[in-house]
C-alpha cells in the first residue's frame, strides 16, 4: 500500500455522462447552477434580477422574439395566438419590463393618423396573428426599425385584383402616302367569319393630283382622318370613300360585305325572366349588346348575354312580359379618333372584341396595324391620339436576341413614348391578408401594425415574370441576408430584389438584372422541405429535416451567381429554429427520450463543413425536445430549453472556448430555477428570461459579467440571490409583495416567508429579522420624552418608528419620527423615571434607513458533484484499476468565496458536511461588519473507497464561490504490478 495523490487542474468541464474511467478530469457527474469560466474557474451563477410582472395570464406556449434595437434598447415581443383583440395576440415590452402600445394602421398611415380598432384591415391583421401553436407557428425578422412577422399556417395567395384591362382596341398607322394608292381596313367579329371592309380610300393619281395639290393628297394624316370620317368632299380620295364612322358606330352597317358583328334586327322579349328569342343570334356568353327599341317598357340600354341555344339567349335585366320591340337593334359603339397619321379605334361600353387588318396596294409596306400584340417595339408609331394613352401592346421577343416577349403601354401620345408595362387582365398582385405583416418601431415609442405594402407585376405575364413559388404553399422562415428579404417555402429559397423588400417580382423583362428577385429550388435526391434559415459566415445554412444545405454567391448575391448545394446531412429536430454565434450553428438531434445538439462549423485549413455532436458525452442530459435555444457569440454560451414536462424550470447550458483551431472548453451543465422558463434571450452579456410562477409572468434578467452589486457592497461581493430587488425605501419594504412580486399566492412569495434581504455589509437580515434593546429611562416623571444616558439613539433616523414597550407598565408605542439627540428620542409613551424600555427594530428597515438599501430575494443552491477519483497512468492518464484507491482528503483551491459546504456521501454511512464560511481567526482583515471573503485552499476528509464516495461542493447562500482546481490525497494498494 502506498500513499498517493494528483491534482484536478480545473473544474470547468462541464458535466459527463461516460464511465469515470474514460471522462476527462476536469468533469464533473453534476453541475447546477454554476458557470465554468474560463478565466475565473467554476463559480455559482448570478441570481435574476426581477425586472416587471408582465402578465396575469399564462403565456405558456407563446411565441416570443427578442427586438434588438442596439446596445441600450431592446424589445421582447409576444405572440400569444388567441384573444378578443389584437392587443390580446401581441404584447410587447421594453427592458424594463415597460408595455408598449400596439396600434393596428393602414400601411400608409403615419402616428399622427388614427389606429384602427375594427373594420376589413384590422380583422384581417387579428386573424394573421391567430395561431393554435403559436411557439412553432410564427418566426420573425427584424429590419432597423421594421420587424416582419410571420405565420406559417397561413397559405399564400394572389390577390383577387387584376391589372387593367382596356376595351378592345387597335391603332392604324398611315405611314406613307402615295398616288393612287388603295388603302383599306377590314374588320371582323374575333376570331369567327371573314373580314369585311370597315373603310376604304384610293388616292388621286398623279394627273388628278394636279389639281388637288400634290401634298394633299399623299398628306397622310389626311389619308387618316378621311378613313376615320367621311369627310364628304374627299381631298385625297378619287372616289367617295367608305369611311369607319359609317361602318363601325353606324346602327346600320353599310360597309361591304354582311355585318361582321350581328345577323338580325328582330329581338323579342317573351317573359319577365329576360330571355330573348332571336333566329340565329350568333352571341355568346359573356358579350354585351345594346338593345334599341319603341313599344312598352323598351328595354333600351347595354345588357350582358348569356347564350341558352342557337337562337335564344338572356340578358341580365329582366323584361317585361310578352312585351314585343320591332327596330331593336344590336348596335355599334366603337369610338374613333384620330391624331396626325394614326387612327384610335376601340369598342365602348359593349366591349366588343374584334379582328382587324389593313393592306394596300403598294405590298402593304405603307401601313401598320397594331392590336394586342406586334413583333418590333422600334415600328410603333411615335404618336397617337389622346384616347389612345393607356393602350397597352405585346412585343413579340427577338428569340435571335434572346429577348423575352413583353408588353408597352403608351404613355405620352405626343412624344410617342411607350414604356414597358404588365400585361393586361393579370393577376398582378399578391394577397396581403396571407403574407408576412410588418411591425413597426414609431418615433414615439410606439409600435404600428400594418398589412406589408407589397409590390405588384410591373411587367411581363405569367410566362415571363411569373409568381414567385411560394404562391400555394405556406412560408416556414423569414429572414434577411446581403439587402435582400427572403424566405423559405417548400423547398424553394425566395428572395426579393435587391434593396427593394417588397418586391417579388422582376422589374423588368427586357434585360436580366443582378439585382432582379431570386427562386431557387434544393437539388437533392430526398425531398427536402426547408424549414429554417441562419445567415452564417457570408453564406446562409439552411435547413431541412435530413439535409442541410448552404447558399453561397461570388462577391455578392444575384440570380446569375447563387449556388444552393448540400453540406451536410444530419437529422435535425427542427422544432426550435437553429441558432448562429460567430462562426458556429448549433441545431438540435431527436435522441428519443432526450435530445443531442450539433455544432456545424466550417473547417477552414481543409475547406470542409462538418457538424458535430456536442452532447455525445452527455446522450441523456437534455430531456425530450428543444422548444427554445439562443446563442452568444460575446460569451460563449449556448442555452438550451427543454420541451419536456420534467424540464420546465431547467435551463441548460453550454460554455465553449476555442484558442484558433483547438478547442479548450465543452462544458455542459444547467441553471434551474423556482419558475417555468418560457423563453431566454441575449442582449449583450445579460441574459432575459421570461418566466411563469402560476398565472403569473415576470420578466428578469441574469448577468453573466460583473454582478451590479459589486459596486456597492461593502465588500465588493456579489449577492447571489433569484429574483433579487433592491429595496431603498421602508415604504416599499412594507409593501414590499405588492410593490414587486404581486401575486396573491403563495408560490409566488406574497407571504415573504422565503424571501431574505441582505444588508450592505453582507449581513443576511431574514424576512422577520428583529433587534430587541433593554434600557433604562433616566428622565423625568410623565414626559413623552426618553432620556437615557447610557443609551446612544443615532440621530440619523435609524430608530425612527421603532416599537417600544414599556416594561412596567406594559404599553407599547413608537419613537417619533424625530430623534432629539443621541441620547433623547421624543415617543408615544409617557415615561416615569427609573422605568425601563424594550426597543424592537426591524433589522431590514433599519439597513434601508441607515444603509439607503437591502437586496432581497430568494436563495438557490449551487451543486457541484465531482467524479470518482481514479489512479491514472502516462501522459494519457490510463485508469488503473486492478487495485483500492481509499481517499483520505482532499483540498479545493478557491478565490474570492464567502460560503461553500463540502457534502462527503460514502456508502453504508451517514453522509458528512463541512462548512466553510470564510471567516479565518488570523486574517485581521474580517471584521463583524463585513462579509468575509477568502482566496486560498481548504482541506477536508473524506476517508472513502474511491469507488464507493460521492463528493459535493454546495452553495445555498446569496456569497459567491469560485473554484480553480481540486487535489487528492488516498492509499493506494496495488493488487500485482502491471507488466509493459
């Protein structure tokens, strides 16, 4: 047998759920409630610090989302999914636990505009926030000062709405003239019959000319107008022209040819119902006809046509019973007009579609129709007349230029200029009441509710700038990377254009733009429905239920240069949105019962991505599944929160630290608390907790830095105590459970049995804490005033409202609210001399008044459990264990502790405890009225079978302990000697 010993250089490893014999040393069986830090080593956790009771009605479940403005300003905004109002499905609240005002406006309205409490646009804001699950149902983005908030049952859709649609229209362009020349325009019903002459001119010959003057009669906007209007004595014409104002809005039809629109002039009316029998009416469904009639009740007007059979149809109003119109006549109500060389035509209010064709003599070189669509933008004519602004035609791509078709829309007739437009009678919008809304950061504090002001198709059709792909589909994410907006749906990554958030759609379909909206689908082998994206490194991860996939572009994002290739494939349990820190993605793993979580990470020397499993030292920590996880880059930590009923009041929490490419720290552990944790957050090194005791929800604060206390207590400390208040007045200490924690109910410490104040000087004062003095009164016979020289009253008001009994004569009263002097105070009582006194101080109220505060709050333990202690060989610390290891003792070495216990439980015996409380006889420097604190070692038995010892350091007081290392000391018996 032979004495043997060996250090545990650090205790900041975290947890491990391996054999001893294959653990690391510096890891524990159990760590609660304490932070391995790298610089410091293990220490208890700060305490919360209670900031606001924020709700009277559990938020269990609600969706919540952490509104960083910047350093000093920052919003937590829930989503609770049901109630009456809007203001029931949003709550937003400040840092201070403050409620913001929530108003629903129309997306053009400003703060000085009134909100809307009801109508069409409120509703349909209300019902965008309802969601049965609203934890998984929304996600959100926060932009500057513009939050999008998303609801992921909600399926897209287009708006209802369509682009305008013109009558049907055509312009005729003369573009030379020329001696007797035949010019023509003929016309038809769309798509049906053979085209009949509407109008129609032949030019003088040069002979006749003569006399008519040469320029008139090649005068082109003069071989316009007389084909748009019988002028009567024609300048150009050598015969009596055929013109449209005598063909086209005639009610009879004189042109050439039958009439190309209607076969009869007979319409009877044969019941109330409004059908109409017509032989061979040659209408359809949907066409407009104007009726002109003489007799009773004629029905004179525009009707719409049903078609019923070959010669009987109705028309929208009913007629009037057997009544019978002779001269009713489906008339014409096409408008021309004309503007230099080029004539309007467009059919009126019957909407009347038609073919349209004009040819000459000369090969048809010298005029040009356009109607609906033509192939060269360069030959629309550069002018027009007024009526023609807004008309809209289709440019027939050059497929030698690779040019898309698309469509211009006059806009200026003078100076001819058509700009490219969407094409007509389109859905060109998308529905706002099923996307994304906005949540807007006003000037004033406030924050609006709008309906996101999306754009519309500007251009081109469904063919050419078709709806993006989530039109159908619901949107699983919403995010923001390199200016643009995207989102995820199905397995497509939509983004909008660049710098334009609102805009889905291509701004034009002449060219390709780098900046145009990007629509790019997964390639992969599984199907791959996209859940969650997390901008990363330059590069976005995004991921599915099997697959994670990385976007990547070359100097910056556009559709000619993104590429969306796998990296990884790893089951993820999405449930919980993946979190970014720096250059890592931690993202959780179903494990059954319990859940892992991956860290992805790009290895930069070889150029690969990899992502692996922190928690595969730990397969059984974190029970059921993550329902919440944040991340901080500035510290380091990741926190984890647990779906599972047995979790609820347990945060876990991950520590890591890398110094280049090597790893340092892998440290698991977890805080748990009084009350169910709904959700974490980081703001810069504090941690924001939404918690829940009963039907109550508070907001706290946990800060990972220097505790706020250290600055103003006497010892410099931190007072380590959950939802600690600092009380600065006797008023609120009075009230003190209605003052903060509120509730009515006992869970929730209204009784203040469990809560304890801490003076300045670390003195912990209980929540009933008193100070009984016995004195005698020196004074007078019957005064009101107590003199006792032997007494010493501070004139500084700690007395003031003191209870004090008179103990001869068993009154009670108080001291007055002034002290006279050190050795006189003015009270309620008369007093003889030689009577004596009891003085009750409250300790609390007495360090509020003489101190200007007291801590409060509820005590937690702090719990670390270390590993069995093993006998370790060679520089990879082999386990030896062909032999007994008895322990003798072992020594901690800690910093700037005030309190630990060190709980030795060995089997078949009562478990032992030793207690440091800081204090060391020989230090001249631990006063009564300080808190000490100690840095230096402590030695403790433990005269245990290694194998058969479960030692603990505990800490269930508000002093902070801080751990760097820990020694052994056992005997060793080596049953026989190992062999190389």
């Amino acid at each position: 047998m032979s004495l043997v010993s060996s250090t545990i250089p650090n205790l900041i490893g975290g947890i491990s759920q391996q054999p001893a014999s294959i653990r690391l040393k510096t890891q524990g069986s159990a760590q609660i409630n304490g932070i391995s830090d790298v610089v410091d080593g293990l220490q208890k956790r700060p305490g919360t610090e209670h900031i606001a009771k924020i709700s009277t009605s559990s938020l269990s479940g609600a969706f919540i989302h952490a509104l960083k403005r910047d350093e000093d300003e920052a919003y937590i905004v829930l989503l609770t999914g049901t109630g009456t109002n809007v203001s029931d499905r949003i709550k937003i609240f400040d840092k201070s636990g403050v409620a913001k005002t929530v108003n629903v406006r129309a997306a053009g309205d400003t703060i000085s505009d009134a909100a809307l409490t009801s109508g069409t646009l409120y509703d349909a804001v209300k019902a965008y926030l309802a969601a049965g699950t609203p934890q998984t149902a929304f996600a959100a983005t926060t932009i500057a000062d513009y939050t999008f908030v998303l609801n992921n049952t909600i399926t897209v859709a287009k708006s209802s709405t369509v682009s305008s649609k013109r009558n049907p229209e055509a312009l005729v362009y003369i573009a030379t003239g020329d001696y007797a020349t035949d010019y023509k325009i003929e016309v038809r019903k769309a798509g049906t019959g053979s085209y009949v002459t509407a109008a129609e001119l032949t030019t003088y010959d040069t002979n006749a000319a003569a006399s008519k003057g040469y320029e008139k009669v090649i005068a082109t906007n003069t071989i316009a107008s007389e084909l748009a209007s019988d002028p009567g004595t024609e300048e150009t014409a050598s015969s009596d022209v055929t013109a449209l104002d005598e063909t086209l809005t005639s009610t009879t039809w004189i042109g050439g040819g039958s009439d190309p629109f209607r076969s009869s002039t007979s319409i009877v009316v044969v019941s109330n119902t409004g059908t109409v029998t017509q032989s061979s009416h040659g209408l359809t469904t949907g066409e407009k006809i104007e009726l002109r009639g003489s007799g009773t009740g004629a029905l004179n007007g525009n009707y719409t046509v049903t078609k019923t059979g070959d010669s009987t149809y109705t028309i929208t109003t009913a007629g009037v019973a057997n009544a019978t119109y002779t001269d009713a006549y489906a008339s014409y109500d096409f408008t021309i007009t004309t503007q230099g060389s080029v004539i309007h035509i467009q059919s009126g209010g019957l909407n009347q579609d038609f073919d349209i064709q004009v040819t000459d003599s000369r090969g048809n070189v010298y005029t040009r129709v356009f109607k609906d669509q033509y192939p060269s933008f360069t030959r629309l004519p550069g002018h027009g007349p007024t009526e023609a602004v807004g008309m809209t035609v289709k440019i027939t791509g050059d497929s030698a230029k690779y040019q898309d078709d698309f469509y211009v829309k006059l806009n200026d007739n003078k100076n001819g200029v058509w700009e490219e437009t969407v094409g007509p009678g389109l859905q060109d919008a998308l529905d706002a009441d099923t996307l994304p809304i906005q949540l807007i950061k006003e000037s004033d504090g406030s924050f609006s509710l709008k309906q996101t002001p999306w754009g519309s198709r500007v251009a081109g059709d469904d063919q050419t700038n078709d709806f993006p792909s989530f039109v159908g589909k619901e949107i699983n994410d919403i995010f923001f990377h390199q200016n643009r907006l995207g989102v995820l749906a199905d397995e497509n990554v939509i983004f909008t254009e660049s710098g334009e958030f609102y805009n889905w759609f291509r701004p034009t379909v002449l060219t390709s733009l780098e900046t145009n909206p990007i629509d790019v689908a997964v390639s992969n082998n599984k199907v791959s429905i996209l859940k969650h994206a997390v901008p990363f490194s330059e590069s976005i991860l995004i991921f599915s239920d099997l697959t994670q996939f990385i976007m990547k572009s070359s100097e910056y994002l556009s559709p000619s240069n993104v590429s969306l290739n796998v990296t990884t494939e790893f089951e993820a349990d999405l449930t919980a949105k993946p979190v970014g820190a720096g250059r890592f993605v931690f993202f959780a793993t179903d494990n059954g019962a319990h859940t892992g979580i991956r860290e992805y990470f790009v290895e930069v020397d070889s150029e690969t991505n990899d992502a692996v499993e922190i928690t595969s030292h730990i397969p059984q920590y974190i029970k059921g599944g993550v329902k919440h996880m944040a991340a901080s880059s500035n510290n380091d930590t990741l926190l984890v929160l647990s779906d599972s009923s047995d979790a609820t009041k347990t945060m876990y929490v991950y520590r890591y630290f890398w110094q280049g490419t090597n790893k340092l720290q892998s440290a698991w552990s977890k805080f748990t608390f009084d009350s169910t944790v709904i959700t974490a957050e980081f703001l810069q090194d504090e941690i924001y907790l939404v918690v829940q005791r009963g039907s109550n929800v508070y907001l706290e604060k946990l800060k990972l830095s220097q505790d706020d206390s250290v600055a103003i207590m006497s010892a410099e400390h931190p007072v380590h105590l959950d939802r600690r208040v600092k009380v600065t007045t006797t008023a609120t200490f009075d009230s003190f459970t209605s003052t903060y924690y509120a509730d009515g109910n006992s869970t929730d410490y209204s009784d203040n049995t469990s809560v304890v104040y801490v003076s300045k000087y670390g003195e912990l004062l209980g929540s009933t804490t008193t100070n009984i003095l016995q004195g005698s009164h020196t004074g007078g016979n019957s005064v009101t005033t107590l003199v006792d020289s032997s007494a010493t009253f501070e004139t500084n008001g700690v007395y003031n409202g003191a209870s004090i009994t008179n103990n001869n004569e068993g009154a009670t009263g108080t001291i007055n609210a002034t002290v006279s002097s050190e050795t006189a105070a003015s009270t309620t009582l008369t007093w003889d001399a030689t009577e004596t006194y009891s003085l009750t101080l409250n300790k609390v109220k007495q360090a509020i008044t003489k101190d200007g505060f007291v801590y409060a709050g509820i005590n937690y333990e702090f719990e670390y459990e270390f590993s069995e202690i093993m006998v370790t060989q060679g520089e990879n610390d082999t386990p030896l264990t062909n032999g007994r290891l008895q322990v003798r003792n072992m020594t901690v070495l800690y910093s700037n502790t005030g309190y630990f216990t060190m709980e030795i439980n060995a089997s078949q015996r009562d478990a032992d405890t030793y207690v440091f409380n800081g204090r060391i006889t020989s230090d001249s420097g631990h006063t009564l009225n300080n808190t000490p604190l100690d840095t230096g070692s402590y030695k403790f038995p433990v005269l245990s079978k290694s194998s058969e010892v479960v030692v603990k350091l505990k800490n269930d007081t508000f002093l902070p302990c801080i751990f760097q290392s820990a020694e052994w000391e056992g005997l060793w018996n080596l049953r026989s000697q190992y062999m190389r």
